[in-house]
C-alpha cells in the first residue's frame, strides 16, 4: 500500500509543434475528485514543460487561444 495519492491519466490529443516539439494534452483525475488539464511539451529527447491546469484557468486558456487563432486567420500570423 502506497501512501501516493492516485490519479488516472487519459491522453487527449499529441500535436505536433514546431520546432520538433511535441505537445501532449491529459486529462488528471485524482482520488479526491480534482481534475486537472495537464499539458506536457517535449523539446527534444529528454526536456519536459508540465503544466497542471485547474478547469478555470484551461477554459480562459482555450478562450484566449481560441481568439488568437481567429484572429490570425489563414495569414498564420499573429495579431
């Protein structure tokens, strides 16, 4: 018996990101009911970006790259 707390992790998404990055987006439940966004970024072979995000701060996340995106447009480029 572990004293850990637990956590299932489902893979949502693996993107491929320029610069040969690889960006994977989870969903984190733990045993206490918290869900979490966790974001991984991959540069290269060995270096990691983790990020947790609680469910208000991924929906002001998607909000905001949603807006930049459209914005953008099919230019590619940012406002």
């Amino acid at each position: 018996m572990t004293d850990q707390p637990e956590e299932t992790v489902t893979t949502l998404a693996t993107l491929a990101a320029p610069w040969s990055r690889e960006v994977t987006l989870q969903a984190v439940e733990h045993d206490s009911g918290l869900r979490m966004l966790r974001v991984r970024i991959k540069e290269g072979r060995a270096r990691f970006t983790i990020l947790d995000l609680d469910e208000p701060t991924a929906t002001e996340w998607a909000r905001v790259m949603r807006e930049w995106a459209e914005l953008s447009g099919a230019t590619g480029s940012a406002p």
